[in-house]
C-alpha cells in the first residue's frame, strides 16, 4: 500500500511556512490503519521484543496495536505529571526552548527489549529523550518505527545508531 496517498498534506499549519503532514487521514481508514500496524510489527517480529514504547500522544495509537501483534507489553512516555508513580525524567532541547518527557521507573525490567514506535520522526528531540529514558530504567532499544519520516530534518542522524523503519519519507 502507498501510506503516502493516504496520509493528508496541510500546508501553512499550525502556521505559514509549515507543511503538516496528516495521520487522521490514514488512521481513520481501516485497511490503511491495518496494514500500517501490520508493517511495523513486521519489522519488530525478529527482534525479541518484551515491551513497545510510545511518546504521548500519538506514539499511543500506533504503539499499543504493535504491542498487541507482537504479544508484548505496552509502556507510555508522558509529560511532567500525568504519570501516577515514581518517575524518571529526562529534559531535551526543542528548536525554541526546552521539554521534558517522564517514564515510571518500574515499567521496564533491566536488560528488556524495547521497541519505540510514534508516528513521526522529524528532528529526532522527543525520540532521543525516549531512547535516554529506556536505557535510563535499564532497557535495551532494539529498534524504531515511524508512521512517517521527514528525511530532510535528519533526526535519525541525531539520535544515535538504531536501527529504524519509516512507513512514509518526506524530504522536506
């Protein structure tokens, strides 16, 4: 399937300049939202994974699937305050200040193999912070997928030597 067709292009969103790239579209059409899911659990199936991580918010609607397929668990990254045990927190640098993501410090066993899925890799901040967070709590990143990749702000490049699957590239 071409996840592009299905994906809707907004331009000047969320403001002039910006070309956002739509995932309502493809997850609001069930065989496209199907075979996505499909598509990263395949790229994970050899890797032994014990428990997927997405970022909030949108890294919850591909991640949970993907857990489900691969029989694994399902671990949530979430801003400061929304997680209701002992956390650990990691802060990361944005294009105009600064974020910060938390994960529960019992949610991942020492040595456990982690898949990372969102929806978007772009600069690579939030998914670097996530990957900080897993190693943090003992985890092992096995490998990352992605809805859609904007090749031309080369996250990848920044975040370190994993291994990473894209459904969809943009160049920007």
């Amino acid at each position: 399937m071409d996840f592009k067709e299905k994906i809707r292009v907004i331009e000047d969103f969320p403001k002039e300049g910006i070309s956002f790239k739509d995932i309502t579209t493809l997850i609001a059409d069930g065989e496209a939202l199907k075979e996505s899911i499909d598509e990263m659990a395949k790229f994970f199936k050899d890797k032994n994974v014990d428990v997927v991580v997405g970022p909030e918010a949108r890294g919850f609607i591909f991640g949970v699937p993907v857990a489900y397929a691969l029989g694994a668990g399902f671990v949530p990254v979430r801003k400061p305050g929304k997680l209701p045990a002992d956390t650990v927190k990691v802060e990361y640098d944005l294009e105009y200040g600064k974020d910060c993501l938390e994960i529960h410090k019992d949610a991942i066993k020492k040595g456990a193999r982690v898949a990372i899925v969102d929806d978007l890799l772009a600069t690579g901040g939030t998914i670097g912070a996530v990957a900080k967070l897993i190693e943090a709590v003992g985890g092992e990143v096995v490998g990352m997928a992605f809805a859609i990749e904007l090749k031309g702000l080369e996250g990848r490049n920044k975040i370190g030597n994993y291994d990473i699957k894209s459904l969809v590239d943009y160049e920007f």
